[in-house]
C-alpha cells in the first residue's frame, strides 16, 4: 500500500471487499453494533463487526466464512480442501446455469425454471446451515450481501423460517437479514472508512 500510495496524493487505505462491504451495512444503524456479514460473491468471505469495528483476527484473516468446513471431503475448493462453504455457497454455483449469469438465475427462478429450482433448493440448503453456524458462533445478525445476497430479498421469509428450524436455541429467523446495499458495497464501504475517520477527529 505504501508504494500505490507514493503516486496518489490522498490518504490511502488498503481494505478487504467483503470487511468494506460489511462495513456499509452498518452504516446510519443506530440499533445494531454487531453483526455478520456473508458475502455470497463468485468467491465467499465476509466480515466481523463488533462495537461498529471490524474484527480482523490475529492474522487478519477473521471472516474468511468461505473456508468453513461443512461438509467433511466434500466438493473441492478452489482453495484445495474439501467441503468448504465457497464449494456450496458462491454465487457461482447459481449462476453457471445461465452462463454466468446471475440475474437471470434469479428470473428464471422466479419464472419457476426446474434447472434453477433445483439448483436453488440445494444451495439454500447448504446456505442455510452456513448461517446457524454464524449464528452460533457470533449470536448476532446475520446478513446477506454479494452478487447472490443482492437478490434474496423476495426469498428472506423461506430463507428465515429455515434458519429457526435448524436453531437449537431459538424459533425466531429474524437474525437473518438481506443486505441493504446490493450494488458497489465493497467501494461505499472504502470511502466510507475514510469518512469515518474525517467526522471522528472533527
């Protein structure tokens, strides 16, 4: 970063997509200080906010939900390991059945399409224990962003009553939230760390 930022004469700062994105859906919130953020990209990751902060972990690696294993020598990752949540959850998985196109998943899909009700009946399935998972560990909203998170908005109750059928502790799916941003997330939550500091040392 300091190298990029000898050639640009403002402040620079180097930031993870999905901690930017996760960071702009806690912006103007007023009520809620932690969260988990599910970036449901062509790759998976997410971010940890707790206190309005983000949580980058020792090695700066906290929210890396993608490597989570669910599903013991399962499908490959990309990453090489098995059964890890990008292998089920990626936005990929949904849109290689309309040629990289996800959008028209989810037109097809709500035209009632059977590749795509298939396809989404699995990767909802596989979504939905990623998000008990999140739940138990960090006992805090969950919400979906990403190429596919942008589109699940219509779907949040089926997606909700899923989540409280696979909860132990509680029959509320209500945790779980679609994201409010669902375009340029990543580049709104870059500017607005920056802003961030701006309005703090006035």
């Amino acid at each position: 970063m300091r190298r990029f930022a000898e050639f640009i004469r403002y402040p620079c700062i180097l930031s993870n997509d999905a901690n930017a994105a996760g960071f702009t859906e806690l912006w103007g919130e007023k009520d809620i200080h932690n969260v988990v953020y599910l970036s449901l990209n062509n790759s998976v990751g997410g971010s940890i906010i707790v206190n309005n902060q983000i949580y980058t972990g020792q090695n700066h690696r906290g929210g890396e939900f993608g490597h989570m294993t669910i599903m013991p020598e399962g499908r490959t990752c990309y990453c090489g390991q098995k059964g890890c949540v990008d292998a089920y959850c990626s936005a990929k998985i949904l849109s290689d059945s309309t040629q990289g196109s996800i959008s028209e998943f989810f037109r097809r899909l709500r035209e009632g399409h059977e590749p795509q009700k298939a396809i989404w009946q699995e990767y909802i399935g596989y979504l939905v224990i990623t998000v008990n998972n999140l739940r138990m560990l960090y006992d805090c909203d969950v919400i979906l962003g990403g190429y596919a998170g942008a589109y699940m908005e219509e779907y949040i109750d089926t997606l909700q009553g899923l989540a409280a059928r696979k909860n132990t502790f509680e029959r509320d799916g209500t945790y779980l939230r679609v994201c409010k941003y669902k375009l340029e997330a990543t580049a709104v939550g870059a500017a607005l760390e920056l802003v961030t500091e701006f309005i703090d040392s006035i």
